[in-house]
C-alpha cells in the first residue's frame, strides 16, 4: 500500500504556473497582483451530510471545487489558487485517482491552480479553500443591494433538490429529467463567468446553496431591505415533474449554486443582455422594497401573477437546525 | 438548541482589522501588502487520529491554530488570516465556546484575524487554512540547504510525544515533566517569531510534526543532501524519562513543532545570538553533507559523541503507512 506522501504526489501534485511554489513545502507561495483584493472562501464536505455514501468519486472530486468556486462566483472573483484537505476512511488508489481527476478537470476548466493541501485518515471528509481576485472596491457583496433593485436568479433552481429525491426515491421523474437532475447535484457549474460579469452592474450577489428563499434572506437582512417576489417571473416548473415537490424544490432547494443576485432598474436591460451573450437565462423574480414596522429586514412577499400572496414553503437547509 | 448560523455568529465573528471583509458573506475580502508574498497552508485534524476523544476544547481550539501558525513559521512567514472549517456531532454550546476561546487566544497572540470559515455536521473535524506575509523571495524554503551546512533544532523536541505515551499509559514520568510534556502535545506553541527572525540567516527550515528525522529528511530530499547528526549535540533527555523513550521521541516523535532548519557555518554566531535574543535554545545536532552514491539524497547517518555510527530509531508517522 503506498504512503500517504507517495499518494499526495502521484495524484495531487501537478504543474502550478499561476504559483511560486506549489505543493510540497510547509506553505505555497504566491504573488497576488499588484492593486488585486483577494476573496477567499473555505468550504467542508461531508459523506452523509452533503454528499451520499457511494457517491463517484470523480463527481465528488468536481463537486468539491465547484462548492468553492461558486463562493468566488458569488464575489466577482476570478479563482486563482486552491488548497485542499481530506480525511479518508482507506488509501484506495482508485478512488483517490478517480476523486482528483473530477478535481482538476473542475479546477482547469475555471483556471484554478491546486497548490496545497492535506491528506489524513478518518471519516471521509473533504475541504477546500479557494482564493480569487478582483480589482479593489469590485466584490458583490450581500449588503449592497438597495430599495427598489431588481431581483434575478440564474438558470433553473431547485433541479439539484429534484435530483436528490430521485436518488432517495422521493420522487419518479422521467428519464431524461432524472438524468439532468441528478447531474445538477452531482456535477453543479458554479456561475464563475456570471459573477466575473456582473461586477459593476449587480449591487449584491450570493450563491444558492441553502435555497433560493433563505439565501435571498442573506441578502436582504445583511442590506436591510425586504422582497417582493412573482411566482409568475420564476422559471417554469420542468415538465414530469411533481408539481408542489418542484416548486419548494425551487424556492427552498438547496445545491444549485446559481447565482441570486440584485441590479439597480436603469441596469435591467444590460441584464437581459448578459443573459444572451452568456447563453444562460436570467429570471428577473421580483424587487427589494425598503424595510418597515409591518416588513422587517428579511421579510419575503410571494405572489402569484396576479398578486395574490401564496404561502412560503419551508426555509433552506441548516446543518444544526 | 441555536441554529448553525446563530452558533457561528456568537463565538467566531470577532473584528477582523486585518480584512476588508470578515466572516458572513460568501467570501472574506482582504487586501495583501504591496510587494509580500502570501504563504497559505491548511491542515486538517480528525478526532482519533490527531487527538483523543475527550481533549478539552479549549486546547484543542488552540492547537488546531497552532499546528497552522508553525507552518508559516516554518516558511518565515508572518500570520495574517485564518479560515476554520469544522465537522462537529452536535451543536454542543458550551464546548464550541470554550473551542473558539482557545482557538482565538492563539490567533491573538500570534497576531492572526479569523476571517471566515464553515460549520457542518459529523464526525468531528477542524480544517484550518492559514495566510501569512513575506517579502519577495525571503521564504525559508525545503530546497535550499547546501552542502557543510549546520543543522539545528529549536526548543526541546519530543516532549510531546512523552507527552502522548503517559497519556496513553505507555509510561510514567514524574509529575512535573508530565505536566510539561502534556503542555507540549496539547497546547504547542508555534515558532512565529523564530520563523521571521531567520528570514536572511537560514538556507532551509521545516517544522517538526512528523519527527525530527522524518522532517529534516524532507529537508534533505528536496535539498539532494545527506546528514551527519552527533547525538552528543542534541538536547539532554528529560530527567527521570525512560532513556530508550525519550530518545525515540526525540528523534521520531513529532507534534512539537519545533524548527528544524540549516544555515551556512559563517552565520553560524548570529543563531547563537539569535537563540539568546528569543530565549529560546537552539541545538546545533550535525550538518549537511553532499549526496553520493553511497549516501543518497535524505541519508542520515547518526553517531555518538565519539563518532561511532548508531541505529535509527523508526521514522515519522505515516498517516497511511
């Protein structure tokens, strides 16, 4: 059986042009570029509690980084470096192999360099930093929406969700839509070239992890505002789906990692725009209202298309709730 | 029982004067000096592996810092930020509390901001990622010892690993030192300012967590070097410790995170002084040597103080050995 050292440099130790010193020493060393913020981002996963047992472990190994860079995504942040740490149950090469193939192809195809990491024993486990820059001033942050801002969410939320019940045997979706939503589970696309464009038109950004609502919820308590949300603008319900399950499964799904994020009205049209040249749909889903006695920070209106409030399905996903 | 995101806020977001961004939003958002270098490490620690069920929180906080903080020391770097991902069975209030003090009182002493992290649920487990400064260039690298270099230790290596073996029932040392010795393992103080002090002097530095000849042999490959090591220059053994054991622990034990590293012999004055200045001693234990075919990059040859050749106690600790 090898050593853990002589597994760490058959797998993980791969060329890190973007670095001064890759893996292999106490640290890595980069050089940030002059005038460059850095965002920076951690995130742990773990077997049973964000992924199956059994789970390939070559998905597992894009899912892991895509997390991450979603996070950056969520900023503006172009990735540039990534550290990663795992405890593992055994050394089997394979699935180590399998686990860092799925890993670097995430990690090449949104040009992140691994440079560092850790390798242990124990329950599997698995953690990744990830550090992206962008200019000074240029991060979407949750606290800079404001009143009367436009509210969007990329592609279509709550596919993971639906692709989670599938696998659970919650929901019997039909083949090709269980296909495209056990892939959006499994392998998510974090919006990295949306974030990297929405610098200067969004005026807040956060990625859909915990669920459309209680993500939304971030921002608007962090920027002090409420929501009025249409169910009429949402993205359609996808055909052969159960209705009610794919409705909460869009508003309170987690897993997507598409981007919800707000742009001031004037912008509205660049937004459609950015929409087209980047071949992703973007739903204008509501509009931020300034907070009051009756709404405090946070609170969210959903309507139908004529107005008619409709009851808010459960909030996202809390690991300790 | 307080939620995920209640828990996080309560006991992790402190001020970050150091950050552009702390924790809370999808990134922390920091700006690195003009001109420095980041050096980034992450290590991660499993309940079982790296401590025992049952260590007290508050030590552990501090020595899953701590762990971190010494490998930016070991590169000469000067701690800025730090990220805390961690897997915890249940949201027990008390001991994440008692967590977060020792693991801030180590981030203040060494002058390090929490900047942002993660919280789940599951087998315990802590992933730290450190980010310290440097100047260009100035990092204390594994590759840059040279041949006839001296060779030191800092401190009084092994007594964590004494430390660990009375816990553990494997001996019985006298009440002092095992006070002494279990300090050692669990609440390690990482050589911060050593690190930046010999920035200029060192030609290599590592820390010792794996054993002090396991880690100077990392040394040593990377340098294409071999080692003569004379017991006779090593520090003492603990009075009243099991000879036999004290020495392996002195040569093999690791979790003390102590500095070894080399530097040319004409400096060889300025670490005396420098030992001095810290207060801290430094033990010149032997020297560099070409690689040759007889002795290949990484050998270590060990003799008495009279130079006769002694064994090698068993190397580091292997995680997947």
């Amino acid at each position: 059986m090898p050593g853990e050292f002589e597994l760490i440099a058959r797998h993980f130790a791969r060329a890190t042009p973007s670095a001064i010193l890759g893996p292999g020493d106490d640290c890595a060393l980069v050089a940030p570029s002059p005038g460059m913020e850095l965002a920076i981002t951690t995130d742990m996963l773990v077997e049973g509690t964000h992924f199956l047992p059994g789970t390939a472990p070559g998905q597992l190994g894009w899912k892991t980084l895509a997390v991450n860079l979603s996070d950056l995504a969520a900023m503006g942040a172009t990735p540039k470096w990534v550290l990663l740490a795992g405890s593992l149950p055994d050394s089997d090469d394979a699935w180590i192999g399998a686990f860092a193939e799925g890993f670097f192809k995430c990690a090449k195809r949104y040009g992140a360099d691994v440079i560092g990491g850790d390798t242990t024993r124990g329950p599997r486990n698995l953690c990744v930093t990830a550090i992206g820059e962008l200019p000074a001033g240029a991060a979407l942050r949750r606290d800079g929406a404001r009143a009367d801002d436009d509210i969007w969410i990329s592609g279509q939320p709550g596919l993971a969700a639906l692709g989670l019940a599938q696998l659970q045997g919650r929901t019997t979706l039909p083949e090709a839509l269980a296909r495209r939503c056990t892939m959006a589970l499994q392998r998510p696309l974090p919006r990295v070239e949306l974030g990297f464009r929405l610098r200067g038109l969004a005026t807040a950004a956060i990625d859909v992890s915990d669920g459309l609502l209680a993500d939304l919820g971030h921002i608007l308590e962090r920027s002090g505002l409420a929501a009025n949300l249409n169910e009429g603008q949402f993205p359609l319900i996808p055909p052969g789906s159960e209705p009610k399950l794919a409705r909460e499964a869009q508003l309170g799904g987690g897993d997507d990692y598409e981007l919800c994020f707000t742009t001031p009205i004037p912008l509205r049209q660049q937004v459609v725009m950015l929409a087209a040249e980047l071949d992703l749909p973007l739903w204008r889903i509501g509009y931020t209202v300034a907070a009051s006695d009756e709404r405090p920070a946070g609170d969210i209106l959903l309507t139908d298309a004529d107005g008619k409030p409709l009851p808010l399905p459960a909030k996202g996903f809390d690991h300790f709730g």
